[in-house]
C-alpha cells in the first residue's frame, strides 16, 4: 500500500505495557502552515492555531486500518480545501491532475507522485473499471502508485517525502497519533463522480 502520511512505529520498553501508551502526544509544527489536522479520539480535526512551545496535541486513538484512516484524512482536506478555496481540489481529468501537481510544484514540491485506486475508476461497458488511458506515467512523467484506499475516480498528488506533509505514528497495530502539517500546501485531489 502506498501511504498518504509518513508512517512510524514506535517501539520501546515503555510502549510494551499497555498502560504506557500516552492519551496525547506534542508534536511541533511550523506555525506559518495553518490549519494542521490532527487525530481526535473518534476521528480528526482541525487545529487552527498552535499551543505554545509551537506544538500542536493529537489524541492517540483506535483504528481499523491505515487505510480508512487515510480515507478519512483524505475527505476531511478534501472539505477544507473546497471550503477554504485553497486551490488543491480539482476535476478529476488530464487538466484536473496537471493542475493538483501545479499546486504541489508552485510549494517548491518537485519529487512528488501519484496514488490512484488499485480499481481501475470509471466502468467500461462490462461493468469492470478501468483506469482512463490519459492516466499513465507518460502523461504526467511522474510516478504512479496503486493504493488500495484511494476512491475511484480520484488522485492524490503527495510529496515522495511524506514527512512534507505529516506523519501517522503508530503505539500498538490498532493504536495511532496523526498530525497533518501541511495540508494546503503539501496534498492536491483531482477527483470525480464515481
């Protein structure tokens, strides 16, 4: 699977009891990349401005899969970024995916790579999906990785260093802390009806 955030395991002596793992954790951020979305203990949720010390909290909490996890970060900037008219949410077409990597590029993001779904989008006349043809490596001359939680009909324009853009920590398989620190600048969508 290819991840949206940069994905840690914490080990250590302490996390090994159960009772070691924190509610919370401080994670430091820029302050300048506002609004930072963060794991709550039931979902996300944004935090608009930094505690002091230029730290931002997240809640561990539990969760199914990455994958669903991802899927939920992916709607949350998905709303923010229509509602804010940050110019990361775009058609899902040729133009709308060139766009997406416009966005990441005009942020100084050059290395940077494609997640479409391991279905192939819309459906042919079979019913089967299928991947357009306009959705290849050579229409946009960057890598494309198939991610089992990516929705049809969507792309996810990320950063190879997902560090530019926020981190899942994981203290146990089920139990995590995420910090996205970079949500307007660091991810653009092209997606569609599906």
């Amino acid at each position: 699977m290819s991840n949206l955030l940069q994905v840690i395991r914490l080990k250590s002596q302490a996390l090994q009891k159960k009772s070691a793992v924190p509610l919370m954790v401080d994670v430091p951020v820029n302050p300048a990349l506002a609004p930072f979305l963060v794991s709550s203990t039931k979902g996300v949720m944004w935090i608009e401005d930094v505690h002091p010390g230029n730290v931002v909290k997240a809640a561990v909490r539990d969760i199914t899969s990455p994958g669903e996890f991802f899927q939920e970060v992916l709607m949350a900037v998905v709303a923010r970024g229509a509602r804010d008219q940050w110019g990361s949410i775009h058609p899902f077409s040729e133009d709308g995916v060139r766009a997406a990597i416009n966005h990441l590029e005009f942020y100084g993001l050059e290395d940077i790579e494609l997640l479409v779904p391991r279905t192939r989008g819309e459906k042919n006349k079979d019913g089967a999906h299928e991947r357009p043809a306009w959705l290849c490596d050579e229409s946009f001359h960057v890598p494309i990785r198939p991610s089992s939680w990516v929705p049809d009909n969507c792309v996810v324009v990320v950063p190879v260093d997902r560090d530019f853009l926020g981190t899942l920590a994981h203290f146990t398989p089920r139990q995590v802390m995420a910090v996205v620190h970079n949500p307007c600048r660091g991810i653009a969508i092209a997606q569609g009806e599906g």
